[in-house]
C-alpha cells in the first residue's frame, strides 16, 4: 500500500452525489408509505392518489432545496504521519496518536437497512468516525469524533489505509449517543 492517500470532493459532485441519491432512495418509499396506509385501514383510491402526490411534490421540493446549499469543499491527505482535512477554508492537522479507533458508519445499520445504506455508499462512498482520544478529565465526559467521508470510488482504499493506522471498532446504535462533538461534519 502507498504511504499517502488523498482525494477531495468538490460542491458540483457532492451536489451531484445527493441529488442521484435521492431519484434512488424516494421511489423506494413510495410502496413502504402505501403500503403503511393501507395497512393502517380502509384507505380508498383517492386517498393514496394524494398521498402519492404529496411523496412527489416532497421530492421536488428537496431536489429544488438541494441546488441552493451551499456545500463546501472537501479535502484529505493521509500519510503515515497523520490525516490533514479540509473542510471550505478550515484546515486541520491530526497525527495518528490523536484517535483511540475508527468507526465505519455504515456498520452500524442491521442486514434489513443494509440494502439502502449499500445505495447509498454506493453514490456518495463510506463515512469513517474517528474517535478523538480525550486529553483533559472534563474532556473525558464527552466524546469527539472526527469524520472522514470517502468518495464512492475509494471507501475500500480509506478504511485500509486508516486500518494500517488506527483499530477498527464495531458500530453500534449507541456508539455516538451521549455528549458528543463531531469534527468536519
């Protein structure tokens, strides 16, 4: 394996990213949310015409919201020495020793949610959650995570090149539940 990894994900992709994303993800919910209103009870024709409606104008509005935010670039470096993240014009340098362990986010979802969430790195690639050691007593009543967000195309290249550097924890529903700060979200 190389001793460096970087890649950036610039605002048009990531634009590009969530808008694929959502033509893939809604339609999915357009049977879940009939059939939730069927089951429910004696929903007639009219009623699952407006509900159909309604799932279609939602999606519109949030393709329309998504071509006004304004997302930042996004870049990493990641040597042997430690991972440099730049988020718009924030920049920061951490060395290997600042993290405990890593965390791949989409691990965290059960084998029923497995096929969304394999969508959804699918487009926009894996999130990683760094977890920062604590440095002070106070700071030991919280918990920091650093993310790292992968392109779709090197998320396997990402978590081997932080498993050369970091152990691998599982995780799990409660694992950022708590007092918790996230760094370049």
């Amino acid at each position: 394996m190389d001793n460096e990894l970087s890649w950036e994900i610039n605002p048009l992709d990531r634009r590009k990213q969530i808008q694929k994303g959502i033509l893939i993800i809604v339609p999915l919910f357009f049977p879940v949310v009939i059939w939730a209103l069927i089951k429910s009870g004696g929903l007639n024709f009219r009623q699952i015409i407006y509900t159909i409606l309604g799932l279609i104008i939602f999606s519109l509005f949030v393709l329309l919201v998504n071509k006004f935010i304004p997302y930042p670039k996004r870049s990493y470096f990641l040597n042997n020495d430690g991972i440099t993240i730049s988020k718009g014009n924030k920049t920061k340098k951490y060395v290997w020793n600042d993290f405990e362990c890593f965390y791949p986010y989409s691990e965290r979802y059960n084998a029923a949610q497995s096929e969304m969430v394999q969508a959804r790195k699918n487009i926009e690639g894996d999130i990683f959650y760094l977890k920062v050691k604590p440095k002070t007593a106070t700071s030991k009543l919280t918990k920091v995570f650093t993310v790292v967000y992968s392109g779709a195309n090197n998320s396997q290249l990402v978590k081997a090149f932080l498993l050369n550097h970091l152990p691998i924890e599982p995780m799990t529903g409660t694992t950022d539940l708590g007092f918790v700060f996230y760094e370049f979200q």
